[in-house]
C-alpha cells in the first residue's frame, strides 16, 4: 500500500541516509561550440577548494549543473537546490542548472547559432561543475566504454579552457557523478491510472543495467586519473529501485519522478556533504523551481531561430535586453531563495520591477509590403458576426458561431482543437505566442473546455483544464487523460477528482525543438495507435527515451510515438519546411501536409525506413493555397451530400479560408482536384475578404458539424515582424461551426461510460471521426477486456454485410493498439477481397513487426499482391528489414507493374537497405530484372554523388558559424561534382517553379527566370544561391523598400527598371513607380528566396540540381 506523501519522504530521506556512505574521491558525433565571447574582464575569483568529499563551498560559490535529463528533471522538483540553501544559507550559493535531455559529453546538441548574442554558461561563469553524464552513451554498450572514457577526458579540458573562472585564467573544479539506474517496470501491472506508459512493453532494465554499471564504473576512473569527487548514484539507486516491483520511482524506467528526484537529492547531499540532509519545506522549493523557469528561458528560450539564429532579420534589439532582464530576475529569485533559506521574513512574491526594462520595437504592420496578409487601412478586426455575414461559403452551407473571446477570454489564440469521450470541445488557447515575455506572469496558455449544455448551438460553459503551458500547439487523448505540447516538453495531464481540472502533471518528454514555436505542427493519432507529431525543417529536436536519445537537427519530419513505451522513430517530409496537416482516411492512409507550402502528399512511400538520400515526391493537391492549419475529410451526415468524402484544409493567408478536393485513386496512391462551380471558379467551402481571419483545424465534431477556430490576428509572420512587434493580437479568438442549410445537427455518438461492445458497434456508425473517437477509447481500456470483447463482436460480423472488410480491418486496429493482434483475425484480413483491407493489414504488420512473429513472411507475400497499393505498402515495411530475404521480396515486387507511388516506395526501400543487397548485386547475382537494376544502379549513383556531396553539405547547413575559407572549400568541392542534369530538371520542376521559370516554361515570375542562369553566375554562385539566398544576390533579387514623396511605401522584388520608372512585385502585384516621384529607395538584406531549399532535398538531388541549372547556358 504508498504510504502518505509526507511519511513517503521522510522515508525516502532516510533509505538515502542508509545508502549515503561517502565515496573515495577521486566523440565522432562531437558538436564543436564556437568560443564563448569574453567582452570584458572578470574579476579575480576566490582560489576553490580541492574537489574532494566531503566537497568544501566558497562564500557565493557558483555552482552549474551539467548533463542530460538526470540534472534536467531536478528543474521540475527543487530537492537538491533546497537542500543545498538549507545546510548553507550562509554562503548564498548562486546555482543554474544547464541539463539538457540526450546530453552526452561528446554530443551537446544546440540550435543554431546558439551563442551567437552569448553563450548562457559562460555568462554565468561557474566556480563549479556538478556533471550528469553516462546515461545516453550507455546505450553504445561495453564496446563504447573506452570512447566515453576519452570523451569524458576531453569534456574536462575543453570546459576547464573554455569556462575559465576569471580573466587570470583560474579553471572551475568539477564533481562527477555516475548515470543514476534503471528501474526495472513489472508487466504484470501493465498500464495504470496514474502513469502513462505500459510497463509491459518497457525494456526489462536487465541489459540497461548491466550497461549502466560499465558507465558508472568508467566515470570513476576518470574521476579517479583526474583526481575529481565522484559520486557513486549507481549502486544506491539500484539497490532502491529493486526493493519494490514495477515503476515507483521513475515514469519510465530512466527519468525520475518527483518521489525519484526526492531520493536522487538526499543522496547526493549525503554522499557530497555528509550527514542527513536537512528538512526543506514547500516553500523553499517552490522558490527554487521559480528560478529554475526563468533561467530556463535563459539558457533554452523559445524560438532562437529568431532569437539569435538565422532569422533574427528585424528587430535585433529586443533580446539582448531580455537575456540580461532574466538574468537579473533570476538575481533576484536567488536573493529570495537564500532569505527564505535564513528564516527570514519575505514578500508573497519576488519583486522585478528593478530588473530592467525592455525594448518596444516599432510595428511592422501596414508596411505595403505585408499587403499580401494584412487588411488596408487600420488595425480592426470583424466581430464573428460580421465574419459570418461577409464570408462566403459553399452551396447548401452556413457558419454558426459557437464561442468568442467577448464571452470566453480565455479562448484567447485557438490553435488546435478535439473533442473528448463525453463529446466536449477542447481547444488548446496560446495568448503567450510567440514566447513568453520575461516580467509578465509565468506562461498561462491553455487547454479550455466548451461545453453548449443548453444545446441552443452556442457555448454556454467553459473550464480551464489546465493554465500553466507555454505554447501548447498539439494535444491528443491518451489513458483517461491528455497529452499536451509544452514547449520544449510533453505533458501527461489528468484530472483524477472529477472537478474538470488537471490534478496530475506528468512532464513525460523533454527535449522537443523550439527553435521556432510555429514549426511544431499539428497531432493525429494513427488507426493502429500510434501518435504522429509534426516538426518543420531548422529545428534542433534532441530527446532521451528508455530506448536511447533521439536526435534530430534540421531534418523535421513526422515523430511517430508509441505511447506505451515511449519509442520513437522519424520521417523526413521532402519539399515540405513547416508541416500541420495529417490526418488519415477511413482505410487508415495517411495524407500530410506543409503549413508553409501548398504541399500534401500521401505518407506511404515517405514512412519506410530513412536514409540520407532519399528524394522528393510528387504532391497530390494542385493549385493549391498556402500557408495552412490542420486538414480534414468532410464525412458527416450534417453537411451536403455532394461534399461528402471531400478535403479541405485551413489556409490562412492566401485564401483566408477552406479549400476543398475531391480525392481519387491514383494507381497505388491518391491524386486530389480542386472543386470549381460552374462558372468554372474555385468552390471553396469558406472564404473570406477578412484577411485577418486565420482558419484552424478544421475538425469534424461529434454533432457532424465541421468545426474551425480563427486564430484571428492581424500579424501571424515571425520573418515579417517583430517577436515583439506591439501589434500582435494577444487577446481574439473564435470557434465556428459549418453546417448542412437543410441539415440538423446529428446526436452525438460518445463514448464515456460506454461497453466495449458498445464501443465497438460504433464503428459501423458513417462519421470517421466517431470511429477515430471509439479507437481512442478503446485503447484506454483494459487489454484483457478488450480482447475478449474484439473476438467476440468479430465473430458475430454478417460476411456478406457491405461493411465487413472494413469492420473486420477496425477489430485489426484495435488489437494493434494494444500490441495485440491475433494471427487468425490478421491472416484473415491479409486474405480479404477488398484491396484497401489488405493494405492496411500489411501496414499493420510492419508497424508492430516487434510483436508480430511472422511479419517478414507477410511482408514477402504481400510483395506480389495483384494491387499496387497493397503492393507499395509490402515495400515501406520490407525497409524496415535488413536481410536478404526482404531484398529477394522487393526484386519480386520489381518484376511487377510498377507505377510513380510504387516505383518511388521500391527506390527508397532499396536505399534504405543498400548495405544489405550492394554485395550482391556488384557480384552481378541480380538478373533479369530491369527496373531493379535501373534503381540499384541509380541508387549507387546517388548515394556515390551523395555521399561525396554530404560532408560539404553539413559545412554550408551548419547550425554552427563556419570561417569564410571553410565555406568557400566546401563549395568548391561541391562545385566540382557532376550530376545528373535530367534527375535535376525534375527536382527543379517539383521544388522550384512555384517561383521560377526557365525561359517560356511552367512556372511563376515570382523569382528570377533562370534561362541563361550558368552564363551569369559561376557554378559556386549557383550553389551559394541556394544555400544561403541572403550571402550575394543581384540588387534585382533582393528586397527592395521605396517610400514616395507622398509617404507611401511600397516593399518587395524589383522586377524592371529604366530612366522613367521602375516595377516592384509586392507579393499581391505589380506596382510601377515613377523614379521622380522616389525620395528614399533601400536595398534590404533579405533575399525573396525561402531558406531551408537544400535541407529539404536528398544529396544527390542538390548535386544533380546544381548539374541541371549548370547546363542553362542559352537565354
């Protein structure tokens, strides 16, 4: 039975007493930092005290906590700190902890251009270094002990040279600390109410630890050769942690939770400074925890490809003075720390009123230039009446507003929305966007709950779920509670006494990109169960699971989760740079979507296996609109018939609307077409004049209305304004509904309180969403229950009822959301008449090929099904396998009929697992087969002139400032390598021409035409285009700003220029400009040319461009 909170710890103090007996004292992926800037002198520091236990402490001794989540998670709880202020209050200690999750010696991921304005840690200037290391490198098992130990000595001397203490040179002292141990999850008590992760399907901890001692044992004999304290966190931790059966200190085997952190704290007091540790009250923690918020926005603030990375374009005053106000807030917070620590008497709060002052940078809004996205005139918004009353909407529809900001502030900025098992609308509200703003209250974005409990059609309650998040741009149902973004965490969020509120916070991952808070797309949970999470391109994702750290950086993507474990894996998404579209369709397929582009495409030939020289792919939804906010299928008794299984997606700035497709099949994949009325016009399902109206995730409710909130905000750009800028609305925001004219609202199909049984009939209901809503439930539920439940309702299906394929394929997702599928019902299904049935079981069995024993053989069978897609989706989950026989099923698969969707699948397949079949086929042992030889043999082209490309690539696409010479040889060696000009000119037509043209081509006039473009500039200056669009652009290219003699200013292209006049493109038209009537005309330094184009292509795709633009010599 837990004991009580308070007799819990008291507990935990004393098992940490018992275990506390002091210790003696005693990277090929290395990401190298640019030198901390040292601008001014540093005075004289006090000489420090040998690291030695137990460890003496100056008087102000600054102290740094260094490593991965081990150190970043006590952020969350304040033990150790408060302990350490307790015993030496006295000595006003000043500490910041820099944890950072995957953080490795060898590995220190950080955004770019991180210490651009200044490095934090050197900033702060430690004395000492408390250091968490081990636990992200033991997963490189005993084989990487030797490395880690080199590295760990390296670390030592980088950072004793690097963070000197004072201008004389003298260097900080360092402790070491060993990797903490695994914890060991009982199966048996699977998933709980309380924690969200099954412990069945956790690793043993068997492996982890065996792993875990070599790495504690290695961080000793650095400590030992350097003559370094060391604290043995090991041994105690893993005596502790096997007293008890399953998860009771951790929430997933390797991340503390609060009881964790509480032991972790009295351990290392005890160990570092002996004796028991001293009592330390709520107070004083929650003081702790305060300062830790606001040196975390210090050292990992939000949106840094702004603050200081490559999009700090317009106001770079701003941050500088915010980085030096947190830092005298965090002074401030360290002051109130120490007296609370005293005894003495404090205020109810800290005072920051003296912490400086910020910079208001100018607005941006009505420059001519923001035409394109802002309404004329003045700074207004519609009221949702007279939205509704101005917008236009396709036939047989109508809006009903259902909540506002003027009843409900705190629907303040909608962004996304669901809607629970009891029906409930949820919307997640970020009023903080873009970031918070150091001296207002802590971040209070929200996830709202608004409820029609009069069923008049309008909003007539709401509650606050929980109002403590910072940009929470994704959330998604999960184990009776909600999992939430939180920039740069995920929350586990749970109301456990029925009062609607969150009564249990869960920070379950850390580590997720923030780099810019826009680029952490929309969330969509797969029919099997798995939970996908959109990442635009720039971003530096760096997470720590039970399985190992994940890193990413500039890639973005789709993050698929499995929410049982933790497990995560990552696609790329080619051509696409800032995705929020996914969502899938009632066979399970996948269509996902950039928010920057009009670009959306079908996710079956991009979600195999990755690799580095993967292309791009043909998109599915011409003439479309840009930017956009989440995507739909019209399923629903309540709107017209004729829209029925259409598209759409919120658009928020081309179209200030919803477009709509009608989507067909297009041989293995889909192609969709733009509906137009009969005058030949777009039909879209709303479109309004307002262009300050900013659709969102548009979702279609439990009542089969189509709903979409407005983001309403007249400034919604972070390269075309200020962070900052005072025009940015933090207040509007609007839910709507669309509806049927002759339509009624449908009564809502929920699933609180419902039987399994009762939820499983409610597959046969029309609506996708309710079946989306019951899949939900139903992996909420009891396993065993379940099961029985699925086996009983599948046996009682009529085989010759018009649902049966479908309904049966339901029952498959069902156990696959439990990792649970039975052989007989998938066997079945692989068997089925209906194509789409079988395409989705086989991507059931490659997605739980871990829980699925004969997946290859089902992977090899399907390979040579008579359709194509079932055939495609055999291929992306053959990539998944290294071995010969899944190579012997993707030639098979070759010898078939292969159309683009195929094809595409088979080359990114065979890519994935090159190393396997290159023996082979080098040994000529593959034969007649021609489409497979052609693929292999451009594979090994590519991955030639790719992997020659790359290491050039990651200089110039570097996070980090690379020297001029660097750059300059990186070019030239990517000057140097040929292409091919035909793969070139269709990475050109996919990626390019929505902006340019060659000569009289397809294409826009947006950008330069490019016929002649290697007779103007050098194959170097070619490839520096691209790269970096802003290094060197013909004064024609780049922005240009005139403002008239009458004051008006006019921003963009200069498109033409002679003695009279000359032509500015704004975005919207062209706009002639006599030069007599100019009195200021400014060449910005900003090129018209999204960044990001070489990133979001393959290698050999880069060269093999470079080949094409190279071989445009004649005008």
């Amino acid at each position: 039975m837990p004991l009580p909170k308070l007799a819990r710890a008291a507990a935990l103090f004393a098992a940490a007493v018992a275990f506390s007996a002091y210790a003696p004292s005693g990277a090929d992926a290395q990401k190298k930092k640019a030198e901390p800037k040292q601008t001014a002198d540093r005075p004289k520091r006090p000489e420090l005290p040998p690291s030695a236990l137990p460890l003496a402490l100056l008087q102000g001794e600054r102290i740094a906590l260094v490593g991965n989540s081990t150190a970043e998670r006590m952020n969350l709880f304040g033990n150790f700190e408060a302990m350490l202020h307790k015993r030496f209050a006295d000595k006003q200690l000043v500490v910041r902890n820099f944890g950072r999750p995957a953080d490795e010696v060898a590995i220190q991921q950080r955004s770019g251009d991180y210490t651009k304005i200044d490095d934090p840690l050197y900033a702060f200037g430690p004395d000492t270094f408390l250091c968490f290391f081990g636990f992200n490198e033991s997963f490189a098992g005993k084989d990487g002990v030797a490395k880690f130990e080199q590295d760990y000595e390296r670390f030592l001397d980088d950072y004793s040279r690097k963070y000197q203490r004072d201008s004389s040179g003298s260097k900080p002292r360092f402790v070491l600390v060993s990797p903490v141990a695994f914890e060991a999850p009982d199966p048996a008590l699977g998933i709980t109410p309380t924690l969200p992760v099954d412990q069945r399907f956790l690793p043993s901890g068997k492996a982890e630890n065996d792993n875990l001692k070599l790495y504690a044992a290695a961080v000793k004999a650095v400590a030992d050769r350097r003559k370094l304290a060391f604290v043995d966190a090991f041994a105690d931790t893993l005596a502790m942690f096997q007293a008890q059966p399953g998860l009771q200190f951790t929430i997933n085997g390797c991340h503390l939770n609060e009881d964790g952190d509480l032991f972790l704290a009295a351990l290392l007091y005890g160990k570092l400074f002996g004796g028991p540790p001293p009592a330390i009250d709520a107070r004083l923690r929650a003081a702790v925890v305060d300062k830790s918020f606001v040196h975390q926005q210090d050292y990992r603030m939000l949106n840094g490809w702004y603050v200081y990375g490559g999009r700090r374009t317009y106001d770079t005053e701003t941050f500088p003075k915010e980085y030096a106000k947190l830092r005298a807030m965090a002074a401030v917070r360290d002051r109130y720390v120490w007296d609370i620590a005293a005894g003495k008497a404090v205020s109810a709060g800290v005072d920051d009123s003296k912490t400086g002052e910020l910079f208001t940078p100018p607005t941006r809004f009505g420059q001519p230039g923001q035409k394109y996205s802002e309404n004329p005139g003045e700074l207004k918004y519609q009221t949702p009446e007279e939205f509704v009353r101005t917008a236009a909407v396709a036939p047989g529809m109508r809006i009903i507003p259902f909540a506002d900001e003027t009843k409900f502030p705190e629907l303040a900025k909608p962004v996304q929305l669901g809607f629970d098992s009891k029906g409930r609308l949820w919307v997640s509200c970020m009023p903080n966007y873009p970031l918070w703003k150091p001296g207002d209250p802590k971040p209070n974005d929200k996830l709202v709950i608004l409820e029609d409990t009069d069923k008049d059609g309008k909003a007539d309650k709401s509650t606050v779920f929980y109002d403590q998040l910072h940009c929470p741009t994704g959330f998604e149902f999960w184990n009776g509670g909600v999992l939430v973004m939180d920039q740069p965490r995920i929350l586990w969020l749970k109301d456990t006494d029925g009062d609607g509120k969150a009564d249990l916070v869960v920070h379950l991952f850390d580590g997720w990109a923030s780099d810019d808070t826009h680029h952490r797309g929309g969330w969509e949970w797969g029919p099997g169960g798995y939970l996908h999470l959109l990442e635009g391109i720039a971003m530096s994702t760096t997470l720590e699971t039970p399985f190992g750290p994940h890193r990413s950086q500039g890639a973005g993507g789709t993050y698929v989760i499995d929410p049982r474990n933790q497990k995560v894996r990552q696609f790329s998404l080619p051509g696409m740079y800032n995705m929020w579209c996914y969502v899938f369709d009632e066979w399970g397929q996948g269509i996902v979507g950039d928010g920057t582009t009009a670009n959306q495409t079908w996710d079956t030939p991009l979600s195999g296996a990755q690799f580095s020289g993967r292309k791009g792919i043909n998109f599915i939804l011409p003439n479309g609109e840009r930017p956009n906010l989440g995507s739909e299928w019209l399923v629903s008794r309540a709107l017209p018939d004729e829209v029925q299984k259409q598209f759409t997606y919120a658009c928020v700035i081309n179209l200030n609307g919803l477009p709509r497709y009608t989507m067909r099949d297009d041989g293995a994949g889909f192609m969709g077409t733009r509906v137009k009325g009969a005058d030949g016009k777009n039909s879209d399902l709303v479109k309004s004049p307002d262009k300050h109206f900013r659709p969102a995730d548009p979702h279609i409710g439990p009542d089969g209305a189509l709903w979409f909130g407005d983001w309403a905000n007249a400034l919604i750009g972070h390269m075309q304004y200020s962070q900052r800028d005072p025009s940015r609305d933090h207040t509007r925001g609007r839910v709507y509904r669309l509806i049927g004219v002759d339509k009624q609202p449908l009564t809502p199909v929920t699933q609180f309180g419902k039987t399994v049984p009762e939820l499983l009939n409610q597959f046969t209901e029309y609506e996708w969403r309710t079946r989306y809503n019951a899949r939900r439930e139903l992996r909420d539920r009891p396993t065993a229950e379940v099961l029985a439940g699925t086996s009983q309702w599948v046996a009682k299906l009529d085989p010759n009822g018009k649902d049966f394929e479908r309904l049966r394929t339901e029952a498959l997702w069902v156990q696959q959301g439990h990792h649970a599928v039975q052989p007989e019902l998938l066997k079945a299904v692989l068997g089925s008449k209906a194509h789409e049935a079988r395409a989705a079981a086989v991507r059931v069995a490659a997605d739980d090929r871990g829980y699925i024993a004969d997946a290859l053989p089902i992977l090899k069978a399907a390979a040579t099904d008579p359709h194509p897609r079932v055939r495609t989706e055999a291929l992306r989950g053959l990539s998944f396998f290294n071995s010969t026989e899944s190579t012997d099923a993707m030639l098979a698969a070759a010898r078939m009929p292969l159309d683009y969707w195929t094809k595409y699948t088979l080359e990114a397949s065979l890519g994935a697992t090159e190393a396997t079949w290159r023996p082979t086929f080098l040994a000529g042992k593959v034969k007649d087969n021609k489409a497979a030889e052609e693929l292999m043999v451009g594979i090994l082209a590519s991955s030639k002139a790719g992997g020659a490309a790359a290491p050039h690539l990651r200089i110039l696409l570097s996070a980090e400032p690379q020297p001029a010479e660097v750059k300059n040889r990186a070019m030239t060696a990517l000057a140097g390598l040929k292409g091919n000009a035909t793969n070139g000119r269709a990475v050109f037509t996919r990626g390019c021409i929505a902006c340019h043209k060659v000569g009289n081509g397809d294409g826009q006039d947006y950008g330069p035409n490019l016929a002649g473009v290697a007779a103007k500039m050098p194959r170097t200056k070619i490839i520096e285009s691209i790269i970096d669009p802003n290094a060197e652009v013909d004064a024609k290219y780049v922005s240009t700003r005139i403002v008239t003699l009458d004051g008006k200013t006019v921003t963009g292209l200069l498109v033409t220029e002679n003695k009279t006049d000359l032509t500015i493109f704004d975005g919207m038209m062209r706009r002639v400009i006599r030069l007599d009537d100019i009195d200021t005309r400014v060449a910005l330094k900003q090129s018209s040319m999204p960044e990001g184009q070489a990133a979001a292509m393959a290698p050999s795709e880069f060269v093999d461009l470079i080949e094409y633009l190279d071989s445009l010599k004649q005008k």
